[in-house]
C-alpha cells in the first residue's frame, strides 16, 4: 500500500503581514525536526524588494508548523535572501547562511551566518562572514537551497557569483563554499567551467561531489559538474538532457548510501516542464526523479504537484514509493 501523502501550506501569501513567500530552504534536525526557510517579501513579489528570513517548524513530520519565527528582520528597504542551512552533525548544530542583497551596489552583497544549538528554537545574532571567507567574492549567491556536510566532516554550501551582462543577459558561474573547522572560516573554492548560477550539491558514494546547476542559456537543461576534491576544482562539465528544466530552482539530495542492504538512492526535484529562458513555460509540474547509479540515469519519475489549484492524480509519499 501506498502510504499516505502529506500536504501541508507552509508560506500563504499575505500571511502574518507579508505580500509574498519564496525561495524556501527545508532540512531535517539532528532530533527529526522539520525547518523550513523562506524569505517573506514585504511589498511585492520581486526580487531584491525588503524582506526578512523567516523559519516554520515541525515536530511531527509536516502534519503541522509551529508559528513563525523571524530569523533576520531587514529594516527599511533592506533585502535579506538566499537562505541555506546546513546540519552540522558533529557539532549538533544547524547553521543558516544568507545575505543582505545590494547594500551598496548592485551585485555586492553582504553574507551573514546564524547558528542554532537547540534544534531551532533559538538563534545566534546574525555575524558577517566576509572577513572569514578565503578567496571572497561580494557577488556570491548561496544556493538557493541547502548545505551538505561530507562524511569527512566538511561543510559545502553551493552558489554562485557573476554579473548581470546586458548583451549575454547574466554573467554567472556556479562554485561552492566550504569550511573544515564546522564554520568558524570558509573558502570560496574557483567557478564550474560554463556560465551556470543557482546549484546544489550532493556527495556520491566514492566521495567525490556532484554539483547540479540552473543554466538560462537556451539548454533547457541541468548541468552538472563533478570533483574529486570536495569542491575544491570542478570537472567533467556536462549539459545532463535527461534532467529537462524550465530554468528553475531545484534540488537534488542524498536519500540513502550503497551498502548495508542499501541502494544508492539520490533524489531530484524539479518543474518537469521545459524552456529555454526564464517564463518561456510556466513553473508547474512538481516532479521527484530517482537514480540508483550516482545521477548517470533517472529510471522512476513521479508527479507530485500539478501545479496551483490542480491536485495530481498520483500523489503518494515520494520517499516511499520511488524505493
């Protein structure tokens, strides 16, 4: 039997005084609690307009959310984005990166890191990281998403930096961040070898890192690049045309490890919809994709979400049922 699928509204738009709701983060605690990160945009949908960091929690696996808590309140115009947590397992705690946009200028963003020591009920002051980042670059983007920590301890948390190129529309590059001391200093490790942005990034099981990337430039496809050095250098650049996209902020995600009795399961989340630029098709047809071979195919696909006000006619519990 099928077990039973759980759906829940997380962010309303107009909820608690906020105009808009996006680009949310979701992880799982140490104890099993669910926290799911968004930005509330105060005034309009756009990106860049003022906006706080928010956080909603579940301590009985998404049937319901305790209220909302304001991680990092932005005053005035200011814009506060790109949320990306990472679980520390060693040091039982979540940290939460993200960044004031444009403070100055555009493209020159501050970062800042929050850490919580209890399950995330509480949260440490905001503190800018800049001055701790090797290699800084004031034009990163975190992820959007989540972070990851490698089984050898090392923290990664995927992004991007670039201009906006008003003959080539953008001017991005995917790379990722990682620290080795559990975030007290980061590095900025060098740009994937073709213009790509937002990304996230999973550990294969023979260690190596597999950064999947959004690409706008007419691929109507994922990219992904490898490394064999935790984020280190990236190669083995290639347009994957089996991961079809409507550029899009995506997710991939490690579900269970070779070994034990267990396959490799990695888990793909996406719009199975395809465009080659932005709006070209709308952004519905929320899909979950397995692979049981480190992403070289994607064998079981599964409908979870039709779109707004469109319930699918599959809806099971995607963990489950793509085993």
């Amino acid at each position: 039997a099928v077990p039973e699928c759980i759906r829940s509204d997380v962010f309303i738009s107009g909820q608690d005084g906020y105009h808009t709701y996006r680009i949310p983060a979701l992880v799982v605690s140490q104890r099993g609690t669910l926290l799911a990160f968004c930005e509330a945009r105060k005034e309009s949908q756009a990106d860049a307009s003022p906006t706080d960091l928010v956080l909603r929690r579940s301590v009985d696996g998404g049937r319901s959310w305790l209220p909302t808590q304001v991680l990092f309140r932005g005053v005035g115009k200011e814009a506060l984005m790109n949320p990306c947590p990472v679980v520390d397992q060693t040091n039982k705690s979540i940290l939460l990166l993200c960044e004031r946009v444009n403070p100055a200028h555009p493209n020159h963003n501050e970062h800042f890191q929050l850490t919580s020591k209890d399950n995330g009920l509480t949260w440490s002051e905001p503190g800018n990281i800049g001055a701790r980042v090797a290699n800084y670059n004031d034009s990163f983007n975190f992820g959007p998403g989540i972070g990851i920590q490698m089984r050898n301890g090392r923290l990664v948390i995927p992004g991007y930096t670039g201009v906006m190129n008003a003959e080539m529309d953008e001017e991005w590059f995917s790379r990722a961040l990682y620290s080795d001391d559990f975030g007290k200093s980061w590095t900025l490790g060098p740009r994937v070898p073709q213009l790509s942005d937002e990304c996230q990034v999973a550990e294969l099981n023979d260690g190596k890192l597999m950064l999947n990337v959004r690409g706008n430039m007419g691929k109507s496809c994922r990219g992904v690049a490898i490394s064999s050095n935790g984020g280190e250098s990236w190669s083995d650049f290639r347009w994957d045309h089996a991961l079809n996209e409507c550029p899009c902020q995506a997710s991939i995600i490690r579900y269970s490890w070779a070994g034990r009795g267990q396959k490799s399961r990695l888990l793909f989340a996406s719009p199975d919809n395809k465009g080659e630029k932005f709006n070209v098709v709308e952004r519905t047809r929320m899909t979950v994709r397995l692979s049981y071979d480190e992403g070289k195919i994607w064998p079981v696909k599964r409908l979870i979400h039709a779109g707004p006000h469109r319930i699918p006619a599959w809806c099971g519990c995607p963990m489950a049922t793509l085993a």
